[in-house]
C-alpha cells in the first residue's frame, strides 16, 4: 500500500508564491508518475502538472510557465512550485501516484491541501 502526505497549501494574494510537497511512502515500483491535480468548487478534478521517474513533465496550459513540477526519487518526494498565483488557482490541490508492474496500473490520492488566492 501507498501512502501520500501533502503539506504547503495555504493563502497567498495575488502574484505570490507557494510550494506545495508531497511525500509518498509504501512499497513504489520503479515505473512510475507522481503529480498534481486540483478541484475547485463545483468543477472537475484536472491535470496540473505530472513528472515521471524518468524526468519526463507535463503541464496544463493554463500554468505553464508559472509553475515547476520537480522531484527527489531517492526521498519519493513530488515538490510543485507555484509563482504568480491568480485568484483562479484557487482550489483543492491532490497529489497523485501511479506506478505500473506486469500490465496493471495502481492509482494513489493524497487527501488534498487548500491553496487560496485572494485577488
């Protein structure tokens, strides 16, 4: 079983800054995505950034150029850098986990950390 733990939400206004962390612990196979999703209010959970072992990203348009997925595979450690935040990322930010072993995926959520931005 995999556990994710997610830290660093918060409130920023406008134009700020803020990283979010996620820590997964559990057995985690070599093959493997981590990421961010978010839900606002009344809206579907979507895609905001997800990072292979391998290094391989991917973004949603809507923040590319402001925000930075990274991690430390060693500490199994998913980071999203936020920077110029605008009052419409305001959400529920989940970190997810999908790792891969003989033609099945397994699917992981954390249990989601708020990130406020005030106009």
């Amino acid at each position: 079983q995999v556990q994710l733990v997610e830290s660093g939400g918060g409130l920023v206004q406008a134009g700020g800054s803020l990283r979010l962390s996620c820590a997964a612990s559990g057995t985690i196979f070599s093959i493997n995505v981590m990421g961010w999703y978010r839900q606002a209010p009344g809206m579907q959970r979507e895609l905001v950034a997800g990072m292979s072992a391998g290094g391989s990203t991917n973004y949603a348009d809507s923040v590319k150029g402001r925000f930075t997925i990274s991690r430390d595979n060693a500490k199994n450690t998913v980071y999203l850098q936020m920077n110029r935040l605008k009052p419409e990322d305001t959400a529920v930010y989940y970190c997810s986990l999908v790792h891969y072993r003989l033609g099945r995926n397994y699917d992981y959520w954390g249990q989601g950390t708020q990130v406020t931005v005030s106009s």
